[in-house]
C-alpha cells in the first residue's frame, strides 16, 4: 500500500515555492508516465512488435473454435480404434465436447460414423 502512496505523492505538483530541482524531477516523473501510458495504449492495440496486442473476444472464439475441433477429432479418432463396447467411456466425454462446441458456434461439429 505505500508504494501506491509513493506513486500517487509523486505524481502530484510540487509546491510553487519548490526548487527547481524538485520541479525538474517531478517532470520527468509525468513524462516517464505519459510515455508508459503512450506505449501500453498503442502496443494494446498491436501497432508495436514487442509488446502483445489485447485479444479481441472474436479471435478467443475462433482459438477457442479450433482447439475444441481438434480434441473432437483426436477423441472421435480415439473412440473409433476402439471396439464397440469400450466406446461407451468415451461417448460422454465426447457428447461434452459437442455441447461446448454447439455453444460456441451454433452448430454441432460434424461427424463421420465410426467403422463397425
């Protein structure tokens, strides 16, 4: 907690009758924060390589849409190397991957049918 008190008194204007010293570093505080602020909004926004650009919720969906595919796939594949019987351990998991998809995309991911 006091070093959000340290910031915010650093931050604050020296007083009139302050040297030029003080007033001189206060200063270079309130650059130092506008260029922080400067970097942290444009760099939010991708527009600088070295720092990471804020997700939009489209994107996350989107990563999300193909990460949920790709354990479908991968467990459809697993459930169908397997005998008839055995599947049944793997149909609920699968059955909850499907209801997360059908939430995210509107649509249930598509499915051949397993070979007998």
């Amino acid at each position: 907690m006091s070093t959000i008190t340290d910031i915010l008194k650093a931050l604050k204007p020296p007083a009139a009758n302050a040297s030029s010293k003080h007033v001189t570093a206060w200063r270079w505080i309130i650059v130092i924060a506008i260029c922080f602020l400067l970097i942290d909004g444009v760099g939010g926004r991708g527009y600088l390589p070295f720092v990471p650009a804020f997700a939009y919720a489209a994107d996350v969906d989107f990563l999300l849409q193909l990460q949920l595919a790709a354990e479908i796939r991968n467990l459809y594949a697993q459930m169908c190397a397997l005998a008839p019987v055995q599947r049944r351990s793997l149909e609920n998991i699968l059955e909850d991957y499907q209801i997360r998809y059908e939430k995210l995309t509107g649509n249930r991911y598509p499915l051949s049918v397993c070979p007998a």
